[in-house]
C-alpha cells in the first residue's frame, strides 16, 4: 500500500465487553495505550446488532478527550453475518483501529482491506487511516501465517497478533501456564512478521488473572522472541505491561554507553569493541538505537 501510515508502537491493549456500558466507560481511565470495545466473543448474538451504536456511541465521546487511549472495536469474524454490519457502523473519525478475528488465509486480509478501504472512501475519511489488527486463532492460520504476513504487509495492516484461546481449542492443546507448547506459535509469527517487513506482532492474552508472575515471566520471554506489546483482558494487567515494554533506565543508559563507545571507536577504524566486557558490533549499536527511539516514542 502506497504511503502506508506509520502506526506507534502499543505496548497493552485491553479489551472489554462493548455490551456492558459501565465497563466501557470505565476502560478508558485505564492506562491501557489502546483500548479493544468487543464485538465478537464477549457479546452474545442477541446483542451484537445493538451493541454497535453503543460502542460509537462510547469512542465518540472520549475520542473529544485530550490523550485518550486509541480506541479499537473487534468486529465478527468475516465468514459471519455481522461482520459487514459491524464495519459500516464502526468505522469513523472517532475509531483508530478494528480487530479481525480468525484470519486464515491472504484473500482474507485483501477482502478486510477492501471493505474498510470501501467504508473510509464513503464516509470521507482519509484513505488507510483505520488501522486494522488481524487475529491468527487457527490451525488453517497458523499454517498460512507466511501468506497472510506478505499479504498484509502490503495494505495499511503493520503489525498482526494471535489468539491462544481459540488457537489452542483448534489445535487440540493444552494451555498451560507456561505456555511452552506456544514457543512455536510465537516464533512462527515473529519469524514472519519480520520476514514480510511487518513491525513486531502483538501477544495473546493470560488468562490467569491471579497470576502476575506468571504473566511478567511470559511476557518477558515472548519479548525476548520478537514481540512488542500485549493484549489485556484485566486492567491489574496494564500497568505491567507498560512497564515491561518500556526500556529501563539501565537499558537507555546501557544503550548510550554503546552509541558512544563505538562512535568513538568507529573514528578510529575500528567496528568492534568491548563494552562492560560484551561484544560490540554494528548489530549491537543498531539494536541500540532502536532502544533509544523506543524510548522516545513510549516515555
């Protein structure tokens, strides 16, 4: 896509029912960077048509806000009746963004952008201005995720995230609280987010609310493999994430002791050094760089 739009990084995402206004309101006091207004799952189908006009409803208000969280919907799932229905009413300058559940395939992702692109075209928005957030919650995903990664690198779509719930269900697995059998869901999907030029996938949710250490453990590893950012189902949950995806002040300082000491280095004609007694190289410098402008881009 032509002058795709450079979306920022989002370090938690929290859903919430958008059948429930008190929630709603609620969620976005949250310090959730974005904020996910569910149609889907958490909606039952004798309310998904209605619940639409109350999820605009709540966006419009806070999108009148000064630093509002970004506000998000999850639509239904493109092979439903509510899908189209969901993206008609949805979509406006009060929304930044819509969730896709259950992609499976790369027609999928040229089908959403078409729709969506359709909509903005109608209702006068700017073209690619909605962002959209695919969902991989299947086995037919999973093994597609290639496809659908180059496929939506080219429209507005920067970065994809994966459902454990329905992924594990689909798969025949257990989800475990460590989480092991999903290593290589994780590493499928950052392998080809990077491969497709994507920016760093978003991470599922846990589920175990009473488990904080569990989650930090978690997400800490799913960091470490290539993901930026985690979706939230419980505001006790925000909080870490943020910080977790925040660059510490040891990794800033760290980062510029590295910058310096090569840039030193480097005027000399020499490319690899010893910083606190690690190997430097161009590499490391350029991962340093990118912690400075996280840094910049998230404090």
């Amino acid at each position: 896509m032509k002058n795709k739009i450079a979306r920022p990084p989002i370090r938690s995402l929290l859903f919430t029912p958008g059948n429930h206004p008190r929630k709603v309101e609620k969620v976005f006091d949250s310090e959730a960077d974005s904020i996910i207004l569910d149609l889907e799952d958490a909606v039952a189908k004798t309310e998904k048509i209605v619940t639409r006009d109350t999820v605009v409803k709540a966006l419009l208000k806070q999108s009148k806000k000064i630093n509002a969280p970004a506000g998000y919907v999850r639509v239904n799932a493109l092979d439903t009746e509510y899908c189209l229905g969901d993206l008609k009413t949805v979509i406006g300058p009060w929304l930044t963004g819509i969730v896709v559940p259950k992609i499976e395939s790369e027609s999928e992702i040229h089908t959403i952008e078409w729709c969506v692109s359709q909509i903005e075209h109608e209702k006068g928005l700017q073209s690619g201005c909605i962002d959209i957030l695919p969902i991989i919650e299947t086995a037919k995903g999973l093994s597609s995720i290639d496809l659908i990664a180059q496929a939506a690198a080219k429209t507005r779509i920067s970065r994809i995230t994966f459902g454990a719930a329905d992924l594990t269900a689909d798969m025949r697995m257990e989800w475990s609280s460590s989480e092991a059998e999903l290593d290589y869901v994780r590493s499928s999907i950052a392998l080809a987010s990077v491969s497709a030029g994507l920016n760093h996938p978003i991470d599922t949710v846990h589920i175990r609310l009473d488990d904080l250490d569990g989650f930090s453990l978690i997400t800490n590893r799913s960091r470490g493999m290539g993901f930026f950012g985690k979706l939230c189902i419980h505001p006790i949950q925000v909080s870490l994430a943020n910080q977790l995806f925040t660059p510490t002040a040891d990794e800033v300082k760290k980062a510029r002791r590295i910058i310096s000491a090569f840039e030193k280095a480097e005027k000399k004609g020499s490319a690899a050094i010893q910083v606190d007694g690690k190997f430097v190289d161009y590499p490391v410098v350029e991962a340093a760089k990118r912690t400075l402008e996280l840094d910049k881009l998230v404090t």
